[in-house]
C-alpha cells in the first residue's frame, strides 16, 4: 500500500453510508476541530457490528484501523498514544470480521489503514520500522488537516462515562438495508434500497446505497488477482472489464475505473454499451456528484453517447 494522498481520501468509497446512518444533507456544516468526548482509552478493538462508532469518530480525529490476525502489533498502540489524542487507532480481527476484512480488502496480515471524515484511506501492509510508520502517522495528519478533521480527544477520568452520540432514526426501508449490511446479507439491503426508490424515486440517499452495496455485493467471493488476469486475458470482454472497474472503484482508483470503461465504450454493440453506460451511472453515484472527476467522466460519456 501507498503512503496517504489527497487523492486516494477523495476517490475513496465512502464506507460511512453503508454501515451507519447517512451524514447531515450536503451543506451542512463541516464537523468542528475541537475536543471530542473523552474515550476510554486511545486504543480500541472494533468489529463488524461496532464499526459505526469509529466512522463517526472520525469526522472529527483521524482513526488508525490494524487489520490483524492472530494478535495486534505494540508498535502503533505505542505510537498513536504519543500524538496525545490527534490519532485513535482501531483494531480489527480481520479473522472475525470479514466485513471490513473485505471493505479493507486485508489480504496481509497486518494491513493498516485509516479513516478520515468516514472514508478509508490505504497506508501500509505488514510491519514498518517505527521511524517510518510515525512518518506515514505525520503525513495522514496533514491529509486529514487538508479535509478539515483537526480535532482530538481525549482519556475519560476512571468512572467517567464518555458521551453517546445520539442519532436520529432512519427510514424503515434504509434502517432494514442498514441491518441486513451489518449481517452481511448484501441481496437484502439491495431488495429494501429497490423498493425505497420505487416508493419514492427522488430518494438520493437510496440511489447512493444502492450503488454502494451492489458493488460490494459484485466484489463478493473474488479475488482482486483473479478479477484482474480474467480483464487481462479479455481486454474486450465486457463483464471482465466491468468487474476490474468495480474492483478500481473500490480502492479508490476512479480514473482508472473511468478510463477503462470510456475507452472501452466506443468499440461495443448496443448491449454493451448499455451495460457500461448504467455501471458508469453508479459510480457517479458511489462517488458523489461533488467528485471533479465525475464531471469530467460525465462529459466524457455524453459526448461518446451523442
């Protein structure tokens, strides 16, 4: 994995809307960077069920997520203590956790990561040398300043109980896709963003959900090596294409989704280009019409389409 940059933070997909209720409307005011509620402790195990309470952490301090197996490293325990609550770290059995096992696309064990404002952001695989993983910290701190999470916390006094966030109740139709996400039943939270969008076809958070999940669903059960020699070895081949985009957009590699399926589209026959035009639409979706990139990809498509 690579070293934090801008652009992975802005391409990444936005994990906060499939496992915990959706973020203030666009326009909102951005979380402040003051104190947050004392925690009990800097360092956190977290798991599938309780993942939410780290993505909206970190709307206001970056968190550290170590992916491991078997038992976590002292090294970034150590470290993130020492940056005196600018940084929280997570630990995740990736072994009980194959939600975010996937969603991190942990194939090494440790995988590191963060998550800043509810988006991941890649940092490194295996164990660095403790100069460099406090350099890859410093420069995360610096990404995350750029996005406006500048907060921190801090240790709750013995006895002190840490403020619970209170959150608003969603829908019944994206609370029953909320629920069946948790439990990793992808088809059903599918079924309920459907029918919330058949009742009511302006539901954007739907739409959003939608897309989200059903590329995750995709992405189920494959291999990122085996998705990209299957694209290799049939650069024409639609489906192949499409689900080595799929795996792009999940890692955050927009551009590279994009091109791909833009080039692509000019040689296909109707059906094709269909397939390709639709995929395309939910990207736009996953990533946010906010995205630049989208609206160059837009562009790019309604001049190909006309």
């Amino acid at each position: 994995m690579s070293n934090p940059s801008a652009a992975s933070l802005r391409g990444a997909v936005d994990l906060s809307s499939l496992v915990r209720p959706p973020a203030p409307p666009a326009g909102s005011a951005p979380p402040a960077g003051g104190p947050a509620a004392a925690l009990p402790s800097l360092v956190m195990d977290a798991t599938d069920a309780t993942f939410s309470a780290i993505l909206e952490l970190s709307n206001t301090v970056p968190v550290i997520v170590e992916l491991y197996a078997g038992a976590p490293t002292a090294t970034l325990g150590n470290l993130v203590t020492g940056f005196a609550g600018r940084l929280v770290l997570a630990r995740v059995d990736a072994t009980g956790n194959p939600q975010l096992q996937q969603a991190f696309q942990a194939t090494v064990a440790p995988t590191v990561a963060a998550v800043v404002g509810g988006r991941p952001i890649a940092l490194f695989e295996g164990e660095l040398p403790e100069a460099e993983a406090r350099q890859v910290l410093e420069q995360l701190l610096v990404l995350a300043a750029q996005n406006n999470v500048t907060g921190t916390v801090s240790v709750a006094d013995a006895g002190e109980e840490p403020a619970e966030p209170v959150e608003e109740p969603l829908p019944p139709l994206h609370q029953e896709a909320y629920d069946a996400i948790e439990r990793g039943d992808y088809p059903a939270a599918i079924a309920a963003y459907r029918t919330a969008i058949a009742q009511d076809p302006r539901d954007g958070l739907a739409v959003a959900g939608l897309a989200q999940v059903s590329l995750i669903d995709r992405l189920a059960g494959q291999t990122a090596v085996g998705i990209r020699d299957a694209a290799a070895a049939a650069p024409g081949d639609v489906t192949a294409q499409l689900a080595v985009a799929d795996l792009d957009v999940s890692g955050g590699h927009l551009e590279d989704a994009f091109d791909r399926l833009l080039e692509l589209f000019p040689t296909l026959d109707a059906d094709g280009k269909t397939a390709v035009r639709t995929r395309l639409l939910d990207y736009f979706e996953v990533a946010g019409a906010e995205d630049p990139r989208v609206g160059a990809a837009r562009r790019r498509l309604t001049t190909l389409l006309y």
